[in-house]
C-alpha cells in the first residue's frame, strides 16, 4: 500500500516546509504534488498533514509515516547502490560510520591500504546520523561503526582496533607547559578546547574532572581539529587528543605534551559490526588492515 514514492514526499515535505520548496525538491509541479498528497490521504484513510500559513505540519500519523520513511529509504538507497556494484563486477560497498572526530585521522591511514587490497569494494564514509551511530548500524544504514564507545548491544560484535593514551597539549608559554603530570584541579582555571559531542562522551571530564568534583574555568567547543590546535598553540585554551595524533600535531607546530593522571588516562577505540557481518571477507580485512594502521601510529 506505501510506496517508495509516499515515503519520498514525506521526506520532502519535511525537510523543505512549504508545498512549493518540496515540489521543486522533487522536481514535480505544486499541483502535482498536492494530488499526490491528497491520494495517499485518501488511500491510506487518515490525515497526514496540517496546513499552518504557507507551511505543513505533520499529525501523528504523519510523524509515523516520517519515521519509516527516515529508515526505509536510506536502506533501499544502499541496496540499489550494492546492486549496481555487484552488476559492475565489484564485491559489493563497504559504508563505515565514524563517531569521533580523532577516528577521522585514523581512517585517513586505514582507507589507503584497504582500497588497494580490497580493489573491488567501494567505500562511503558516514558520519551523521538520523538518531545514534549505533542505531544506525542496527538499522542496516551502515556496515560498520568506528568507535571510542563501547555499549554492549544484542547482535552487534566489537574488534579493539587500538588501545591509546589522551594526553594534554598546551602552548609552551602556558603556566602548565612544563608539568609532569596533570591533577584535575590544575583545569579550574583553564579553557578547555573540545570536540562538540555530548559531555558524557568527553573522557577528560568523565573519568577525570567529575570524579574530582571539578570543571574546567571554561568548556569551548570547536568543529576543527586545525583550529582547535591553532587556538592551542596561541594559549587560547588546552585541549585533549589521543597521544598518537598529538605526536603528529607536535611535529607541526610547537606544543607542549603533558600526561593526565599519575597513571595516565586511556581509551579504546573499537569497531562495532553486525554479528551477521563478522565473516564477511572485506569486513575482515577492513578489520586487519584498521588493527594494522593503529599499531603504525603508536610507533
């Protein structure tokens, strides 16, 4: 009874907001569009959507029918796009998922050797997602999900692809550059640069500020790792970063490498993957060539 194309208009119709901005979305006329919209109302026998000014509003049955669309879609997109690879002689497509800003560095080292071993599997790289990466993995919208988090789930598997330190950086002018090691009170008066993820994600303050009963003077997020780094190097705030990729921050410009903790602070980084996909060849070797690329930076 709903096809593809009722999915489609949804779709549309939400993200656009108007009749006029969704028609031209879809290439369709604005009278074509709104026959289209009053034949599914009819045919499904409910009311989809609201009309508010020149805008649409979705009812509940409207927000549901969103809500299949958002994971319908993208999964018959990939099935359409594997297919075509398959009819064009490849193995099929690798869609990896990545949650982390850091992974990103780690995957600039890991795409390189995979394409040339694995010449038959083309790659996407996904790294927004409709709800979680973790759900997106759930709902077939990737294939496998790089990772620091590690939230155990009915039929997902996990590899470690590497063990690493955080460590902190700082400019060499700033009053920390020349301690030996961090104590969480040292961060009171500090800016500290972060990625924009949610705070129960940033090690530094969940396993190492909060457990203190501490916070940073201020907490700033930033988008860029160049400019975080930048900002960093210009003692406008210190950041954390994995210390494989602070080393290779170092080497570019002058920064200051200071271990958090008497024991340090560590963290995984892990791909999680389908329990159906675990045998897949070129996920395996996505999986040795990623373990591979880790034990390369640690050098």
């Amino acid at each position: 009874m709903i096809e593809r194309s009722h999915l489609k208009i949804i779709q549309s119709l939400h993200l656009n907001g108007t009749l006029t901005e969704a028609a031209n979305a879809l290439c369709l006329s604005q009278p074509a569009l709104s026959h289209q919209i009053s034949y599914l109302e009819k045919k499904l026998g409910i009311t989809l959507w609201q009309k508010e000014g020149r805008s649409l509003r979705l009812t509940q049955a409207g927000r549901l029918l969103l809500d299949v669309a958002n994971q319908v879609l993208p999964v018959l997109s990939q099935a359409e796009k594997t297919l075509k690879a398959y009819s064009e002689g490849c193995q099929g497509i690798l869609r990896i998922g990545v949650e982390c800003y850091p992974c990103f560095q780690w995957l600039n080292a890991v795409i390189g050797p995979f394409m040339q071993q694995m010449p038959d599997v083309d790659i996407d790289i996904v790294h927004k997602f409709q709800f979680t990466g973790l759900e997106g993995l759930l709902n077939h919208h990737i294939d496998v999900l790089v990772t620091p988090d590690l939230i155990k789930k009915e039929k997902i598997h996990y590899e470690t692809l590497a063990e690493y330190q955080l460590v902190l950086l700082a400019s060499p002018n700033h009053t920390l550059a020349n301690t030996r090691q961090l104590v969480p009170e040292d961060l009171t008066r500090e800016t500290l640069l972060s990625f924009p993820v949610p705070l129960e994600r940033l090690d530094i303050l969940s396993r190492f500020l909060t457990p203190a009963h501490v916070e940073p003077l201020k907490l700033k997020p930033i988008e860029s790792l160049e400019i975080m780094l930048q900002m960093t190097a210009l003692n406008r705030g210190v950041c954390v970063l994995p210390e494989w990729l602070a080393d290779s921050s170092i080497k570019t410009m002058k920064l200051k490498k200071i271990r958090i903790g008497q024991k340090g602070l560590y963290q995984k980084l892990f791909l999680a993957v389908r329990e159906t996909d675990r045998s897949v060849p070129y996920i395996l070797k996505f999986i040795s060539v990623g373990q591979t690329a880790a034990d390369s930076l640690h050098r």
